[in-house]
C-alpha cells in the first residue's frame, strides 16, 4: 500500500508539472498577440503622467494565480473578435471593462483618449462612483486599449516566470509587445530605460498619488507595488471580464474587538500568509468571510444574492493601539514591520498667522477644552473618505468613552471663514442646519428629532440637562457643530473637499490631544506634501495661547540588560535595534553613557530606565500613545521577537502553593453548615443603596459602604456591607419551593478604613437565614453553638474540660440588643472573650424588612465574622 500511495504521488506531481507548463504555453502565445504602449512601460511615462499612472497601476496592482488566468483566457478569447482593428486581426474584448473609484481628467495623453476611455456608467451604483468602458465609438483604439489592459495584467505574472532567465530573454520578452507606429520602440531597446534591479526602491521613490495609492516611481519588473488596502482585482462573471476596484469600509462600533476590512494585497498569495503576518505582528486575524455570508447572517441567504463574495478579513486589534484603527495605520504599520518602507516623519508646519480658536469662559461649566488642526491639500476617494468617517466612530467608542471625553467633528475649511469661536449658549439661542438635513432646527428641536434616532439617541444626555450648549461657530456666525451631538450641513466633508478642518472638544484635554494626533498622522498620507499637519492656535479664556495639534517626539532611555531581564534572552545592542526599529521605534544607541541629544518638541528629558551599561535612545512618535513606560518598549521587542521565540527555561526560584488561612477557614465553615441542612447562596458583591439602607431600615449615612462613582444601574451602586440583602432577595426569587427556605453564604464584604492604603478593607463573613411560618429562632440559635462548636469556642455557662487546649480559653456568650433590622426584643449580640469583642449578631427579622423584600414569612437571620478566629 506504501508503495501505492508513492506510485500516485508521484503521478499527480507528473500531471501537475505538465498542467503547469501547459498553462505557461497559452499565455505566453496569447501574450504575443497582445499590444503594449511604449509609454506604459517606460519610466517617464510615470514620471510624467500622474493620471494615468494612477488607473494603470490600480488596474496592475492585484496578483492572480496562473490557474485562474489560464483557465478564464478561454472563455474571454471566445467573447468576441475584433475584426477590423488596423494593427490587430484578432484580439480580446473588454467591453465590460468597468474601474470604479477612479476620476480620469478628460485629456489626451501620447494620442490616447481618456475621456473616451473611462464613460460613465449609467444607472446607480451601490455607494460607489463607478466608470467603465462600454459603447465606444473607436473599436480599433479599444483593441490598442483592451490589449494594454491585458498586457499589463500579465506582466506580473510572467515576470515571476522569467526571473530565472532575465538575462538571456529580456530583450526578447520586451520585443514580444508592438506598439501603434506613433510611439515605436527602438530596434535595440535601451536598456537604461528599463530597470530590472530586483531590490526594493528607497523609501524616497515612493509618493503619494490621489485616493491612497502609492506606485512606484521605477517600473521595475512590470511590478506596479502599493500600500492600501483597497485593491484592484479580476472578478469573472457569467464569461464578462470586469476588472474592478472595490473597498470595504470598516464595521464602526466594534471597539475591544476592532474589526478591519481589506482586500488581498499581491504580497499575500494565500490566507495563511497574512495570517503569520499578523500573528508575527502580535494581531490575531479573527475571521475570513466576505459581505455575502456577513448579510446572510444578519438577513438571510436571499438578500445576500446581490452582495459580492470576495473575502474580508477581519483582524483583531488592540484597543489601546489606536494608531492601527484604520487600514491606513495598520498596513503602514505592517510595511514598516516588513521593512518595505521607513518610519514617516510628521511635520507640523511653521506659518506666520495661524488660524485661531478662541474659547469662551461660559464653556468652562461644560466642555472646557478644544483642539484643532488643519489638513491641507488633501485628495480623498471613497475608501479613504469611509475610512476618515470609521475611524472618528472607534475612536468615539473607544477612548472617547462614547463621546463623554471627547467629541470629533470634521468641516471643509473652504467653506468657512476662520477665526472661529468656542462658545456656550442657551438652547434657543443655537439654530443650525443639521448635517444629513434640510432645513434648520433649534437645539431643543434637534433633542426631540434625535430621541427617536438610534445612533444619536445615546449621545443626548450628555449635554441634554444642561442650561448652556456648546457650540463652534465662524466669523460669520456659521454654526460647524453642536458637540458632542452632531456636525452643520454647511461645512460637511466631501470628496471633492481638499482642506479638512478638524476640531475636538473634550473634559479631558489629554485625551483630545491623542485623539488629534491620531486622526492626523493617519490622514496627512493624503496631503501635499505628505505627512504635514498646519497647526491651530487655541486663545483660552484666560488669554493664553497654544498649538495643536502637538505631535510630540519623545526619547525615552532604556538598557540592555533590563530587556534581556525582563524577557529572560541574551540579546546584543544591534539586536534590540533591529528589532524596535521594525516596530516602528527609532532607536540608537547611545555612546559614553551620555543623555540621548535631539528630543524633539517633547519638554520631558529623557529619563534613564536603568543604571546598567549598553543604553538606548528610543525615539517614541505621536502615533504610539500606547507606550507609556519601559515596560511597553520591552513588549514591543518581545512582540518583533516573537513571542513563540523566546525560549523556555525554568525559573530559578521555586515555591510551593497552599491555601490562605482564610480561604481554608472558610471552606470548612461551608462545609459543615451544608451538613447542617443549609443550602449555600451566591449573591452579587454589588447592590442597590436601599438594600443596605432603607430596606434594613438603616440610615445610609452611618454606613462606611464604598460608593461606585458612575453605577449603570440602580441595582449596582455600592459594594454591600452585609450579607443579609444578598440571600433575602434569593429567598424571595424561589418562595414557589417548598419551606423551610435555610439559605447561607459566606463571603467577603467591604467597609472603609482610612488606616488602610485603599482607604477599604475585606472582611469575610458567614450569614444563614431560615424561612419558614414560623420563625426559627432556635434553628439559627443551635446553627451557632454548632460553629462554636467547630471553632473550639465555649459557652459562657459552660466550665472548661480539662485538659482541654489552650485555644478553648475563648468563650462567646448572647447580649441582648436593639437592632431595626430585628425584631425588638428577638435579637442579640454575639460576644467573644476575653476583650468583649461584639462578632456578630442574630435575631428575628422585623415585619417592615421582610415586606420590603417581598416576604410573607418570618425570618431568622445569623450574621458572624470569621477573620477573629484566625
């Protein structure tokens, strides 16, 4: 059998070599057929043309593999033959060539006509703006254009084929595409033109071009390389050749689990390599699905019909990594990780008279700080503009506190007249055209129009009690927002706005100035120049005045020997550089144990992490907000390490573990009170005030009960004092069982004490009810003595055995007492000698305690503190 499974093995290697070559064949002699212009293969036409740089190297910038082309090539050389093209008898039809998301300038470039090229296509389009290259009039330029389409395709393909023999046929690989007689190539091509270099280009051969794409400036190897995450791909339908361009916007709302959509990039040839990407990168790619299976899920398989199929991923993203929110920051990241591109410095510009914001005092009661910055010269497509919007609503989800903090607005400064107001006023005062609306609204109207509005409903209460409103208006008394509720219709952000304003009011003036610095080191890749941010001055109230956004670089000292202690490796100095230096830290080492020079912006020096030999200067930029002290450097080597790489050794030290007293205390108490008959509860830590309060009739302000500052509920507003409340309420949800009811618990509870650091302290306690028609109290009187018992604890009454131990000097006895959670006259202290120390209490409960908790039964209760037996 062993021999067998050799024997087919084999085979199937045989026929797939022979497919392999079969498919190579075909498209090599349909590539002869096939006409190319000079211009697109020639470097200065990318120099030169950036229009046309931008479709061709969308269109070329998605990788197929061989199987897919040779198998489609068949059905697209059977659509239709183009009979009367004057250089080509036979070629291929793309009538159903579509390219959305892009915007041709309808000019000639070397004799091709791009306005007749890319016609719009009529109909609408599913949120996208989409062109395509249909009822042309020229069938002969649409055979030239057709051919150079395909061609271009194919070079990606084939170069990988002829990498092996570049030297012998790459004259005659070039020489296999014609060109129309206006731009013939050379006999001899010149070599000079065409650059094989296989290594990657400088960081300084990359530029920004419209909608987020970068191409390279050399056309090296056919390759055309970019860096977004929205791609060009081939999608072959009912046999129509579609070459189309497609971006997802993100989920907005996902915040723990940040969710990301993209296309394959041609770097990722298979799902299981962007996955050890991201693994390596210390991400975890969550799911592969596609928007089909998303809308099946939520609506059924037959509104998914009409949905594409192409996969998405989904990657789980840190939540205190805001910088890689947006597809913009994490794949400039994973370059960076990759080494195919340099760390991008961020510039704010110097300008003589900056913009301003001023800022009222009657903001003070309200929402006290704003920030702002200004992107200029901006060209943003509709992936990118969904990009800008989803990344605003993760930020407000995440360290926005759902707009509580801070609250982001965006306007087109051309339709605004700076210098611009921060201001308070009363509601019927603001009145404004809404963003999405038509006519103008009052704020009270607007808070009667959006209590209805699922996505803005949530975000009213935080300013809807107040007496003053804040709002940002400019010279001209335009209303740009209501923060933290919504923007103007005026000064909405479009596609075709090239200067974005942006704005951010908060409570915490730390925060708006991380959420600043994010939004524009994300987006300053679409400016011109690239990453430049021009600053706005805030006037405060109080006359002073400050640049945003602040885009920090800060140098933070760390040593050798403090990573390879924390991480247990025996890591070098060029090492660790590496290693940060991928994660996009710039690090240097530093020479005579002098401080690193050359902090930028930061006010704060730089602070030694440690006293040993071998220190580092890490140069932390404004994205990386997340690291805040050594150990964050350290995490970041781990993570460019890996985690999986680091070897394990056993520590040095051992310990053996064992239960706390108190804890083994404990589960003996529990033990032999469910040998008594009891049923053991587990009740919630937290609890409402009134439990502790008003239904024990008790004054909440003689209780050192713990208040949470912020409860989300009315049932969670303190950590309870007593145990009582928590099996009361347990009683009262199972009265339908058969009495008695005997119920207990033995957990902690919490009381302030200002000794402590906290400023609270534990304590654990042992509670027991009985409910029954009667009440019991006896039950609960002999549950007691059985503890004692237990815990070597006699009488009063009772004389000491002798020869009894020492620890049975301890004797409790029952002092009568006043208690209104008891009923008067039935309850009693639980006193421990020596020192007279009151350890609990028991008793009947009062008839306004159980009808507080909805109980028609008498009740006894034990209440005991087991810390004083240790």
């Amino acid at each position: 059998m062993s021999i067998e499974s050799n024997q087919l093995r084999e085979l199937l290697q045989q026929q797939q070599k022979q497919f392999e070559e079969a498919q190579l064949k075909l498209i090599e002699s349909l590539t002869q057929r096939l006409h190319i212009q000079t211009a697109a293969a020639s470097t200065d036409f990318f120099e030169r043309e950036p229009c046309r740089r931008g479709v061709w190297g969308r269109i070329c910038s998605q990788s197929h593999r061989l199987e897919q082309w040779a198998g489609r090539f068949k059905e697209l050389a059977m659509l239709r033959n183009i009979s009367n093209s004057v250089e080509v008898k036979k070629s291929f039809s793309c009538s159903n060539l579509s390219v959305s998301n892009c915007h041709a300038t309808r000019r000639n470039y070397e004799g091709w006509d791009t306005a007749r090229l890319l016609k719009p296509r009529q109909g609408k389009s599913r949120g996208r703006d989409r062109v395509r290259i249909t009822d042309l009039p020229s069938r002969t330029s649409l055979a030239r254009d057709e051919s150079l389409t395909l061609a271009l395709r194919l070079m990606k393909h084939l170069q990988s084929k002829y990498r092996a023999r570049r030297t012998d046929q790459q004259p005659d690989f070039k020489r296999q595409f014609s060109c129309p007689p206006s731009t013939q190539l050379p006999e001899e091509p010149n070599k000079s033109e065409w650059n094989f270099d296989t290594s990657p280009p400088p960081a300084t051969k990359i530029q920004n071009q419209r909608r987020g794409h970068c191409v390279r400036k050399v056309f090296r190897d056919f390759v055309f390389d970019r860096w977004c995450l929205s791609v060009a791909r081939v999608s072959w339908e009912h046999q129509t050749n579609t070459v189309e361009e497609m971006c997802y916007p993100s989920d907005s709302g996902n915040i723990t689990v940040d969710t990301v959509r993209f296309c394959q990039r041609f770097h990722f040839l298979a799902d299981d390599e962007f996955e050890e990407l991201c693994f390596q990168f210390g991400l975890e790619l969550d799911e592969i699905t596609s928007e089909q299976e998303l809308i099946a899920r939520e609506q059924g398989q037959d509104r998914a019909k009409d949905f594409s199929s192409e996969k998405i991923y989904k990657v789980e993203v840190p939540a205190n990594r805001y910088d890689i929110l947006c597809p913009e920051g994490l794949c400039r990241a994973l370059k960076v990780f990759n080494g195919e591109i340099v760390v991008p410095n961020f510039k704010r510009l110097t300008v003589k008279t900056p913009i301003q914001l001023s800022v009222r005092p009657a903001t003070q009661s309200i929402r006290p700080f704003v920030v702002a910055a200004l992107l200029r010269n901006v060209k943003l497509d509709e992936a990118s503009f969904n990009s800008l919007i989803d990344l605003q609503e993760k930020l407000h989800q995440n360290i926005c506190r759902k707009r509580t903090l801070v609250a982001i607005g965006t306007h087109d400064f051309d339709s605004l007249s700076p210098p611009f107001v921060y201001d308070a006023k009363p509601p019927e005062e603001i009145r404004f055209i809404p963003l999405n609306k038509t006519q103008a609204y009052t704020a009270p109207e607007l808070m009667e129009l959006y209590s209805t509005d699922s996505h803005l409903k949530p975000y009213l209460p935080i300013i809807q009690d107040k007496p003053m409103y804040p709002v940002i208006t400019d010279s001209n008394g335009t209303v740009l927002s209501m923060p933290p509720i919504i923007n103007g219709e005026h000064s909405r952000v479009t596609l075709q706005t090239r200067n974005i304003f942006i704005e951010a009011t908060a409570t915490d003036l730390h925060k708006a100035s991380i959420v600043l610095d994010t939004l524009v080191t994300m987006f300053s890749e679409y400016c011109d120049p690239q990453f430049t941010v021009e600053p706005v001055e805030v006037i405060q109230y109080d006359g002073s005045h400050h640049l945003f956004p602040r885009l920090d670089y800060r140098d933070e000292v760390v040593s050798i020997d403090y990573i390879n202690r924390i991480l247990g490796t025996q890591f070098t100095e060029q090492e660790v550089i590496g290693l940060l230096n991928r994660m996009g830290l710039i690090t240097t080492a530093i020479t005579g144990h002098r401080s690193p020079s050359g902090t930028n912006q930061s006010a704060k020096s730089p602070r030694s992490l440690s006293g040993s030999s071998g220190l580092l200067s890490v140069r932390i930029p404004p994205t990386r907000h997340d690291i805040l002290h050594a150990c964050d450097i350290v995490e970041d080597v781990a993570i460019a390490h890996g985690y999986d790489n680091i070897p394990e050794q056993l520590p040095q030290t051992y310990n053996i573990a064992f239960r706390q007293p108190i804890n083994r205390l404990a589960d003996m108490i529990r033990t032999e009170i469910a040998h008594a008959g009891f049923t053991e509860a587990l009740s919630f830590s937290l609890c409402s005030r009134d439990d502790i309060s008003v239904k024990l009739r008790h004054d909440l302000k003689d209780i050192p009960a713990v208040h949470i500052s912020n409860p989300k509920t009315c049932d969670f507003q303190v950590v309870r004092t007593t145990l009582l409340p928590g099996i009361l309420h347990t009683i009262s949800n199972n009265r339908r069982l058969p009495l008695p009811l005997k119920l207990f618990e033995v957990q902690d509870v919490v009381v302030k004490d200002a000794n402590k650091d906290v400023g609270t302290r534990n304590h654990r306690r042992v509670c027991a009810v009985y409910y029954n028609k009667l009440s019991g109290f006896e039950v609960i009187h002999g549950l007691l003595d059985r503890l004692m018992q237990l815990l070597s604890v006699r009488w009063s009454a009772n004389k000491q055995p002798t020869g009894d131990s020492a620890n049975r000097t301890l004797i409790y006895h029952l002092e009568a007492t006043e208690d209104p959670t008891y009923f008067s006259g039935r309850c009693a202290d639980i006193v421990l000698s020596p020192g007279r120390h009151v350890i609990g209490r028991l008793g009947v409960l009062h008839p306004d305690v159980l009808r507080n908790f909805d109980l028609t039964m008498p009740c006894s209760a034990l209440d005991l503190d087991l810390e004083v037996f240790l």
